[in-house]
C-alpha cells in the first residue's frame, strides 16, 4: 500500500513542499530510503523504529521503501522523522489517508514517541498557510513559534500517540491560539548600554546619530579604552524599534538557525551580534556542507560588530563586501545555491596601530612604521570604501573621565532618529534608508546646488575620492540633511559629510 505525507524542506530561509511517499511491498524485510537525504535523515529509521514500538506499533515483516520527492532537492535534518512514521502508519492502515491531507507534518522523535523541536517551523507555517493548507503539525516546543503566522490552524501534540489519536478523531488537540507579538515586543528586554553613560566623545557620539538615523555603517580608530566598544554597544538603544514584518524576518532567520527560546520564540529588538576575531569564513558570512546562516544573516535588521577589525582573517573580512553592496548572502554549492537576506549595519573598531598609542599623549608607541603599515594594510581599500563614516576616537581626558556624565540619553537621541528615519521613508519609499538609495533615486533626492557640488568637487580632487566613494557622502549628507529637518542639502551637511568620510586613521580615497 502507499501513503504519502506532506512535509517541507528549507531552502535559505525560504520553505518549499517535500512529500513524503511510503510503499510497502512483499520481499525480503528491509527499509530502503531514497530522495537525496543526508545522514541525518537516513539514521531516522532506527529512531522510526523505536519510537513505533514504544507508542504500541511494530512494522511489519515487508520491504518497505521511502521516497522523498522532489529528488533533486536535499533533505537535511531530523524534521522528517514524523512525516515517516506517519506515511508508515497510514501504509500499515492503521491511519485513513484522508487524516493526512491538507495537513502539513513535521517534528523529530525520540525513541519513546515524544516530539522534539526542529528548525525552521516559522517559515514552515507561512509556507502552510500561503500554500491554503488547513493545519500544520509541529512538536510542541515549537507551538509558540508557527502560532505567530495567521490564518493557519497550528497543533503541536506532545507525542506520536497523542497526535495518532488526533488524526483518528478519539482526543482532538485544539489548535493553539495565535500568539500576541505586540505583547511579547513590549515585554521584550531593551538594549542595557545608553548613551548617558559615555563621556565626552562629542564628536563620536554625533556620527553614531548620524548613523543610526541612515543606516550607514561605522569604522572608528582610537586607542585602547577610548570608548569604542561602549559607543556600538550603544547603537541598538538609539535605532527605530521593528515593525512587525521586519522582526517576522528576523524571527525566521532564526527560526532556521536553530536559535530560538522555545518559551520565547521571537526576535522583538534589533539584533547586535558581536563575533570574535577568530570567526572563520563561514561562522561569519554563512555556508558549510548544508549552508546555514551566518553572523551577517544573524545581523539582519541589526548591528554587526567587528571589534578589532584587523584581527579578522583577511579573507573573511572580503567576503563582508557583497553583503554590504547587496544586502544579501548568495552561497552556491554544487547542489544548490541558497540565498540569505543580510541587511545589516556595519560597526567596526580598531586601534591606531599593533600596540594600540601611536599619538597617544599618555603612552609611547612601540611600533615600527613597517609594523603600522602592515596592521593597517588588512583592511583592503575595497572594503574600506564600503563603509560610510570614519571617525577617530581619542582618549578621554583624565578630567572627563572622574565626572559625571551629562550628555543625551538614548532615548532623547533617538527621537530625532525616528523622526529622521519617516522623513525618509516618505520622501525614498517605505523601509528604504539613505544607506540602500542608489542611482536614479540618490541623484533625485540628493541633488546638489551649484555651491554644494564645487565644494564635493574640489574635495574629491584633492582627496582622490572613488565614485563610491562620492556616492557614500551624498548618501550620509543626505541623512544630516534630514536630521536638520531640511528639504535640501546645504554646505554645513555636505562639509561635515566629507569630514566623516576623511576622519578616521584608516581613511582611504
């Protein structure tokens, strides 16, 4: 007899259907599967197996053969445990096929019945309900998470059993109701660092603004304890609050990642991932045998921060450069190329040199000039280009350092930022930043006066600046612009633009 269940496979971030086709015929007793399926999927027999029996089920003395179409496509993971057991069961016709149609199936079992949790869950249920599917069945460690998607029936039974007597009708599960994300994003913990608590740093306290109200990424040069780290870990605090369909992605990124609290299941602040300097290339950009995402995908809707930028591997700092033009993540793999959205702020710290004091009033420098050249030529100009503003940060002052703090709060700075943010969303379109406006429309809504463009002109001849390079002062001098609730760009915008694109110690034309 066959059976076939409905079940799905991830691919990025995207769900797409998978059927799971069951045939039992007469031979020697055996369990083939076929359909691309990694190893994972293929040990799902033995834990098949166990679980069948301890629920009150034996398999029966037949060849018994395992499809998971399409065939092309590969199967990664313990999710199809459950879509398995239940093909064999309906096969055994100890279930009616009917009980599986318009359902959509997935979870992974323990040897004793029960359902364990599984990536993915997220993007599974918006597959089910896009697709028109009626339910979808998920282990109950993942409830919570497909309860966030309307318009789809949502039931995560405990167990194999519980869910066998769902399906024939003797104990109906009630769907779970749909979780209420506004009342998870209101409770959710807000970033700890504030502003408030950095002293002095005037000047970068004011590019920070300017960054998060763009969008533009951040490279600051100072020595040790000048307040670098303090000042990223102090962006998310000023940065607009999500809107729903923006912690919707985020939440799915991850969803497939595996990194979601079961008890809370859902990503209501802007991410801020700080990976250390050791990361490889593919703890960073994603990838591996069976691509999964990165710190870049991690980051979305978020910051990354790089601190020591330098340290990073010189080949997983380059491939930051596609992410930062693109805001995706393409991976291709010889089976497969899978794409994960990246569209992340860049904030990245470093020192002036190897020992952290060149022009240091406190401390000499030990480093050679060749040393310096060497640590400052792992940033390739290429990249360097990318990043929108570079700012110095000096040390404090021995007298700042003893007082108490009197500048802005987060909440006062981000204000202004949200009010930066709408004004561009009305004039650039909704969700698009200063930061990602390119061609046509940076030209429109960038444009300069006669004054304004002699004044980028002489200083891109005497700086060398490359065409990105011009495109990336427009871009953050039209944010100045709309921080100083202003319809053009003016000399002060466009000047103090330019000061932050040749402010910093790592500056490159």
């Amino acid at each position: 007899m066959l059976a076939c269940v409905n079940t799905i496979a991830m691919e990025g971030v995207k769900a797409v259907p998978v059927e799971v086709e069951v045939d039992l015929s007469r031979g020697l007793p055996s369990l083939s599967m076929v359909g691309l399926a990694d190893e994972a999927v293929r040990e799902a027999k033995d834990r098949i197996r166990a679980a069948l029996k301890n629920s009150g089920y034996k398999l029966p003395t037949l060849h018994i053969t395992i499809n998971l179409a399409p065939a092309h496509l590969p199967k990664v993971g313990s999710a199809y445990d459950l879509p398995m057991a239940l093909g064999l069961l309906t096969a055994m016709e100890q279930l009616p096929r009917t009980a599986l149609s318009r359902r959509i199936f997935l979870g992974e079992l323990a040897l004793d019945g029960r359902l364990k949790p599984i990536a993915g869950s997220l993007p599974a249920a918006i597959y089910a309900r896009n697709a028109g599917y009626d339910e979808i069945i998920v282990p109950e460690g993942n409830g919570l998470e497909a309860a966030f998607v309307a318009g789809i029936r949502v039931v995560a039974p405990a167990n194999l059993l519980a869910l066998v007597r769902h399906l024939l009708g003797v104990e109906p599960l009630a769907p779970l109701p749909l979780t209420d994300w506004q009342a998870w994003v209101r409770e959710e913990k807000r970033p700890q660092r504030d502003l408030r608590e950095v002293k002095g740093q005037e000047y970068a306290r004011r590019a920070l603004e300017v960054v998060a109200a763009g969008g533009h990424n951040l490279l600051m040069s100072g020595p040790p304890g000048s307040g670098k780290t303090l000042l990223a870990q102090c962006l998310p605090s000023i940065l607009p609050p999500m809107t729903l369909d923006e912690a919707l992605d985020v939440t799915t990124i991850h969803s497939v990642a595996g990194r979601l609290d079961p008890l809370r299941p859902f990503v209501g602040v802007r991410p801020f991932r700080a990976p250390h300097h050791t990361a490889s290339q593919v703890a960073l950009i994603g990838g591996g045998g069976h691509p999964r995402p990165g710190e870049v995908s991690l980051a979305h809707r978020g910051v990354l921060f790089l601190d020591e930028i330098p340290e990073f591997g010189r080949t997983a700092l380059e491939v930051l450069r596609e992410p930062l033009e693109s805001g995706d993540v393409h991976i291709s793999r010889a089976a497969m190329s899978t794409r994960f959205p990246a569209s992340f702020q860049l904030v990245a710290a470093c020192n002036p040199c190897p020992c952290g004091y060149l022009g240091s009033p406190q401390r000499n420098c030990r480093c050679s000039s060749v040393r310096i050249e060497q640590y400052r030529s792992r940033l390739s100009g290429p990249l360097l280009d990318r990043i929108d503003l570079h700012v110095e940060v000096p040390a404090v002052p021995q007298e700042v350092l003893v007082s108490i703090p009197n500048g802005e709060s987060s909440e006062e700075v981000a204000q202004r930022v949200v009010a930066a943010r709408e004004r561009q969303f009305q004039r650039n379109g909704a969700g698009i930043s200063n930061a990602r406006l390119d061609g046509l429309a940076l030209q429109h809504h960038a444009a300069l006066a006669e004054e304004e463009r002699m004044l980028l002109l002489n200083a891109g001849q005497k700086l060398g600046f490359s065409a990105r390079s011009y495109n990336r002062i427009l871009k953050v001098a039209r944010t100045i612009a709309d921080l100083a609730l202003a319809e053009q760009i003016k000399i002060p915008h466009l000047a103090e633009a330019i000061q932050y694109r040749v402010g910093g110690l790592f500056t490159q034309g």
